[in-house]
C-alpha cells in the first residue's frame, strides 16, 4: 500500500489528509456533542439529529440568499447572522419536540427510537417539499475563500480553518456551560440521581426541555458549518447519523472530552485510510477497530463515575 510512493510523499498525503480529518473532525465534534448531551445525560436516542443539523444549514442557504439579494454590503457577515439564528431554530423545533413527544417516552429507549426515526422521515418529506429533492449549496464570503499554502504540496483551505476554529469555540464554550454554570450543576444533578435533584427543588422537565433544545441547537450551528464543506440535501443528515453515534458511544455517552477524544480518533483513521483504500472499506476498518476497543471497555474511551 505505502511502497508506491516516497518517503517525502507519503509525508505530504499524511499531512494534508490528516488536515481533512481535522474538518472532518469539526464536523464530527459540532454533531456529536449536541447528541452526547441529548444521548449522555439524558439517555434519549435522537435518530432525527441529522435532520436538525441539515435545519441549521437550510437557515444558512436562505440567510444567504436574503443577504445576497437585500444587503449585498454585508454578504460578508452573514454567516455569523446565521449560525445565530440556525441555533435559535433547531433549538426551538428540539424544545417543542422534547415537550410534544419526548417527554412522553422517557425510559422507553426503544419507543423513542422508532419516534424519533419517524420524526426523521417526516423532516426529511417536508424539507423535500419546502426547498426541493435536489442539493443546495451557499456562497461563501470572500474572506473564506482561497486557501494557505503551508508547502509546495500541502495547501490548507481558509474555509477549513474557520470550521475547526468554531467548533473548538463551541466545545469550549459548552465545557464551561455544563461544569462552571449553575445550569449546568443542575443538569448534572438530574443524570446523577433524578428524584433527588427534583426533591431539593430543581425543576427536572424544564431541564430536560432546556436540554435537549441546547443539543438541538447546537445540531443547527453544525449544519451551518456543513455548508462550508458540503451541499445541503433533504437526506444529508442521515450521512452523519450513524459516524455521530459512532462518536458518542466510543467516546464514552456521559463524558464531553471523551466525545472530542472519540470525534478526532474517527475522523483521522477515515480520512488517512480513505486515500489508500476505498471509503466503504475505511469505514468497515474503522468500526471493527471501534468495536474491538469497545469489547475491551464496554463504556467507553472515558466515563462518568458515579456513587452506586
């Protein structure tokens, strides 16, 4: 596999695909924390979050296409306008999904599965309605544009370094939120023991609402960032879906860092063994090596230690 090519070459394919899985990464680290929380602390398995994300990046296409048409002077700053507003959307549509059905089905996993594996076809049916069967694609302002040539060979793309910018702002971001914040002491509390956190006087429904809209949320600022990578279609979610719950569980389902540990483990053993091998057999590779690791330690690269 490697004796085709030279030392300086295979140096130069190992740096620029381990670049590609860092975007990769960032994309796997923006999906797999909104579900880590949603599927870590709460214990809901969300088969329609790949729809939430291709929300965000539908929010982001129209944003586009309003700045480009009404306020062409500020087409540069859009995409800030539309991760905000790609986060206020998916998170809305998560809290009134938690309270119209999820709610209904806690410690039911396998009912919460089908329900939410329905909720996905039918986002899908009216994204198709709404923007159409085929793909969209946005246009990216020009200070994301181009690239950054780091050798005669390797050239990093600007686009790129803005997406792992963001999602290392945002892991950031959600750390101090769930370990330094108030909400964050109560949302833990709920994991740790529910009818002790609710008898102290925590407000556990609206915590689980806030919950789950924060990882929706965070679902439709990933779907913004997709669109720097990729085109956006009514069933691109479903692409993401199962790399993400790949994620989580090998990650450890309670532990952020062992999300973003599990996120970049992923992301460079595909991106490396998709140039030497074709991407079915890099994904095949990948699961049986997640596989193995997990017969080892069944929860996880990392995990949350409780009192029993």
């Amino acid at each position: 596999m490697f004796a085709d090519y030279s030392t300086s070459e295979l140096m130069s394919i190992f740096a620029m695909q381990g670049f590609a899985g860092l975007i990769l990464f960032s994309v796997f680290v923006l999906m797999a924390l909104g579900l880590a929380i949603i599927f870590g602390q709460m214990g809901v398995i969300n088969m329609a979050h790949g729809e939430f994300m291709i929300l965000g990046a539908y929010i982001t296409y129209m944003t586009s296409n309003v700045f480009a048409d009404y306020m062409p002077a500020l087409f540069g700053s859009y995409f800030f306008v539309a991760m905000i507003l790609a986060f206020i959307a998916a998170g809305a549509l998560g809290m009134l999904v938690e309270w119209a059905m999820i709610r209904h089905l806690y410690h039911r996993p396998l009912d919460t599965l089908l329900a939410t594996w329905g909720l996905s076809l039918i986002l899908q049916q009216l994204y198709r309605t709404i923007f159409g069967a085929r793909e969209v694609g946005v246009s990216l302002p020009d200070w994301l544009m181009g690239s950054i040539q780091l050798t005669d060979i390797v050239e990093v793309p600007i686009n790129g370094i803005f997406v792992m910018t963001l999602a290392i702002g945002i892991s950031i971001a959600i750390a101090a939120l769930m370990y330094k914040s108030r909400w964050g002491i109560q949302v833990r509390s709920v994991v740790q023991n529910r009818p002790m956190a609710g008898a102290v006087g925590i407000n556990t429904a609206k915590v689980d609402r806030l919950t789950f809209g924060l990882g929706c949320g965070i679902a439709g600022v990933a779907g913004s960032a997709f669109t720097m990578i990729g085109s956006t279609g009514p069933t691109s979610g479903q692409l993401y879906i199962v790399d993400t719950f790949l994620v989580v569980v090998f990650g450890g389902a309670t532990s952020l860092l062992g999300t973003i540990a599990s996120a970049f483990t992923i992301s460079q053993a595909q991106s490396t063994m998709e140039f030497f091998l074709s991407g079915s057999m890099a994904k095949v590779l990948t699961l049986l090596f997640v596989v193995f690791i997990l017969m080892l330690r069944p929860q996880g690269l990392f995990s949350l230690k409780m009192r029993k």
